[in-house]
C-alpha cells in the first residue's frame, strides 16, 4: 500500500516537473492563478449573507452610503431619502449586476446613481427596469 502511494507521488511529480520543463512556467504559473481566483470565488459564495454585506459597504463610496431608500413615479421620477425629485434620463442604463441612473440636471447635487440589483427585490427590479425602458422609449 505504502509502496504504491509512493509510487503514484513519484511519477506525479516526475510528470510535473516534465511538463514544466517542456510547456513552461509561465503555462503553470497562469493555471495557478485562475485556480486560486476560482477557490476565492467559491469560498467567497460560501460565506453568509451578513459578512458579504459588511464587505460590500466597506467597497462602497460613502457618498452612495446616504442613499438608502427612493421612490419611483410612474413618470420616472426618483426622490431619494430627503432630496427632491430628479427626472430619469435616456441616458440610463439597464446592465447584469444594476441599474446606472442617469438624471436630467434639474439639480445638480446627484446626476448619476447605481444601483445593484442584489438590493432590490424582484418587484422593484421589474418597475425600475420598465421605466428605464418607457424613459428611452
């Protein structure tokens, strides 16, 4: 048994060292690397809903912290939490991880804003994704 192991470690690590040899470092040193970043992705997906959250608030800028809450008009309106209402421009756009809100300059304070879809629920995603639409209509 112990024989046998041994041998199947010889002959990996002879297999490797003669494919190293012959392909090169640099073939290796790149496998590595997507191998590790596809573990960091998969043990990424493992950990709980609240460390994930903690570490998106600590990657986003603190100007978008204060924007927790908005209301949307059938009229593309959005009114975030105490500012007034900006109108949604054709400039919006719709893309696979959010919403990038584009307002017309009626005030200048905020003209873009994104907006992942992770915070909203599939409802909202839906109103906000058919006026994006009817606004570039």
């Amino acid at each position: 048994m112990h024989r046998a192991i041994f041998y199947l470690l010889f002959y990996v690590g002879f297999g490797y060292i003669t494919l190293t040899i012959i392909v090169g470092f640099k073939l290796w040193f790149g496998l590595l690397i997507a191998l590790v970043f596809v573990l960091f992705i998969f043990l990424f997906r493992q950990l709980p809903v609240p460390v994930i959250n903690k570490w998106l608030k600590l990657l986003t800028p603190s100007e978008d912290k204060n924007a927790t809450s908005f209301v949307l008009s059938d009229t593309g309106e959005c009114q975030f939490t105490g500012q007034a209402a900006l109108q949604i421009s054709a400039n919006s756009q719709i893309n696979l991880w959010g919403y990038w809100l584009v307002f017309t300059p009626k005030n200048f304070a905020i003209t873009k804003h994104f907006i992942f879809k992770d915070s909203l629920s599939s409802e909202d995603q839906a109103r906000l994704a058919r006026s994006i639409m009817r606004v570039q209509r």
